[in-house]
C-alpha cells in the first residue's frame, strides 16, 4: 500500500490524487521488465528463472537444493532429465536429474583419503558427509547454503549469480581444510546457457581443483536407441573394476571407432576422457544428436577431462558401465551425462602417485575461473 511517507522517500511531501496515480503508474514501469524485452530474469520464492524470449528457452535454477539448474526448456521442452512431478517432489529426494555441482572433488577417490601438497587428508567418516570405501562425488551437491547475490536481465542476457561461502561450514572444513569460495553464474544468452565457476582460495596453503559437474541431457525426438555421441577427446583412460583410472591410457579410437559419431545404442559407459581437441579459443565441444535435435556441450580450457556416464538400458554394450542384474527404470533410460571435469576422477590421488600431471591448483589469495555452455538446436 503506498501512502504519504512512501512518497516522502522519493521527496514529495503533498499531492494530489493526479500526482499519486501518475507516480504509481512509473514505480510499476520501473519494477517490471520492459514489455516485449528479449530476457527476463526473475527470483518467485525457491526458484530462479532466466527466460529468453526470441529462442523460446527457460532456464529454472533451485538455489536452495545445491543451486542445480533443473530445467532447460526450448519451447516448453526440456533438454533436462527431470523425472519430478514438482519442486516439491525433487526437494524431498533429489537425485538424477538438472545440472549438479560435484565439490570439492568430483568422481571417485581410490581411498577414505586425498593428497594435497604432498600431505595425505584423511576423512573422518564419523561425520556423515563421506561415504564409502570409494568416496564419491565429494558433499556439496544438494547442500543449502548457496546465497543469490545477483538476479538481473539487460538487453543482451539473463543471469544469476549464487555464492557458497564454504569456510563457513566447520563439517565441510573438517573434511576439505582449504578455506574458499565459490561463485556460479547461470548465463542465458541467444539460447545458450553459460555455467561459470570462480573458486577463491583464502587459505594460506595452495588448494587444488578437483571440481566438475554432473549434468543429465536428453533429447525429446527420438529415444537414446537413436542417439548418436560426438565425444572431442584424442585418449581413454583405462579403469580398474572399482572404476579407478590405473594411470594408463589408450587412443578414443579402442572404444569408438568414430568418436564424433558413436551409435550410443552400442555403449554401455562410463568412462573417463582426456587430451580434448580444442578450438582457437582453447574449447572443446562434446555433443548429441537425434533425429533433428542436438546438444553440444562446449568446455572452456580449465576442464581438463570429460566423463560420460550413458548406462544402456539394456546393460549391454561397450564401456566401464558394469552389467549389474535387470535393467533399473531410476538410472537408466533415455539420458546422456556429459560431464565437464577441472581433472580426471581420482585426479588428486593419482597425481600423489605421479601417474596424472593435470591437475590443478589456486595459489593463496588466488581464483580459478572456467565455464562451459550448452547449446540446444533443431528444436
């Protein structure tokens, strides 16, 4: 409700009822985006949306459930698995599905331990957060500490940025005792989606980077049967059973015959990549296609690996996907998960062991900074 002290903020001290309305009538210009705006950015309760309205893509991103973008709709359909009937649904149980952040390590770690500086780390596993004999995909991915910081739309994008201040949480330190923080902006701008990632190291030790993501793409027009995988890599990593890299590797073309065109319906991954084939700019761009759509995943330079977990539904076919007993509908279907990684899986470990010499890491008072894209087409 306004009344006379809410004009008096902007200075006005009498008016008459022209004045009233004519002032409402700009507060409401102000407040709302400009009618026929290409993009709109907007927080409604638990979700962000950014919307771009010349390619008819939405973007939904959950702040409070480890800030996961669940939905990439190109008109109204979603490139997302997302195999929830609400927000409400997927915040009781969430798994599977969006674009999840794997920290501070992401993938597997051959033991309840890691090295950083030539120091081992052990896990205190009484706490809850680590799990496993081979303790995966680190702890932060549904956590609900992210802080939106910035909602905004001009007339080139949409964006939002979300801030984890993870110094803050004495159980994560325990595990991870590198002080820092994390920014993600989700970026929408002429239907491409930009995921970018800053980590501040503010500890007085060196931290490494051992990040990535997990996302689920699916196509709508035809069925993973009909799939084919472009995968922008020169090498395989070898695993060992427990899904491990042994330190050797192999030319992609042991596993796909031709990696830029791979019937997916022949594969049964999940398996880990390296040595990416790289643009001008330093990019390396992984895809897949149906009958007419297509998603091409593009990494920046600081992702050094990609994984791509695909179980076939059938449990057959070529990869580390072990066969594991009857088909389960939960974790497998019709999805792709082409995973952009700052290293390897166990990247830390190996590197202790001399066997990985990527890997990464933030000098004191640092930053590390890397994004990728995605980009729908032949919707």
């Amino acid at each position: 409700m306004w009344d006379a002290r809410a004009f008096r903020a902007f200075g006005m001290t009498t008016m008459n009822h022209r004045t009233v309305t004519l002032a409402i009538a700009l507060w409401a210009v102000t407040a709302l985006p400009a009618a026929g705006a290409q993009y709109v950015a907007q927080r409604t309760g638990d979700i962000v949306r950014l919307e771009d309205g010349k390619t008819q893509t939405v973007v939904s991103i959950i702040p409070a459930v480890g800030n996961i973008a669940f939905e990439l709709k190109v008109k109204g359909q979603n490139v997302l698995r997302w195999p929830y009937a609400s927000v409400d649904e997927f915040k009781a149980r969430p798994s599977l599905s969006g674009i999840p952040f794997l920290g501070p390590w992401a993938n597997r770690l051959d033991e309840q331990a890691f090295y950083a500086n030539g120091r081992r780390y052990a896990f205190d596993m009484e706490l809850g957060n680590v799990r496993g004999a081979i303790p995966i995909h680190g702890f932060l991915t549904t956590n609900n500490q992210w802080q939106v910081v910035e909602v905004k739309a001009d007339a080139n994008a949409a964006w939002a940025t979300s801030r984890l201040e993870f110094f803050r949480q004495p159980t994560w330190v325990k595990q991870w005792p590198f002080a820092h923080t994390i920014e993600m902006t989700h970026r929408l701008q002429d239907g491409v989606l930009e995921v970018r990632t800053t980590l501040t190291n503010m500890s007085g030790e060196s931290m490494p980077v051992a990040i990535g993501f997990h996302p689920y793409f699916q196509l709508t027009d035809s069925t993973r049967a009909d799939w084919t995988l472009s995968v922008a890599a020169r090498t395989h990593w070898l695993l060992a059973p427990n899904k491990i890299p042994t330190g050797e590797t192999e030319p992609i073309e042991r596993l796909f015959e031709t990696p830029t065109a791979a019937a997916l319906s022949d594969y049964n991954l999940d398996d880990v990549f390296g040595d990416l084939v790289r643009d001008a700019r330093g990019r390396a761009t992984m895809s897949v296609a149906g009958k007419s759509q297509r998603i091409d995943i593009i990494l920046g330079p600081n992702f050094r690996s990609v994984v791509i977990w695909a179980p076939n539904p059938a449990d057959t076919g070529r990869g580390s996907q072990r066969p594991s007993g009857p088909p389960n509908p939960v974790s497998r279907g019709d999805f792709v998960c082409i995973e952009p990684m700052a290293g390897i899986t166990d990247a830390l470990n190996l590197a202790q062991k001399g066997l990985y010499r990527e890997l990464q890491s933030i000098s004191p008072g640092g930053s590390w900074q890397e994004s990728f894209w995605v980009r729908p087409s032949g919707f």
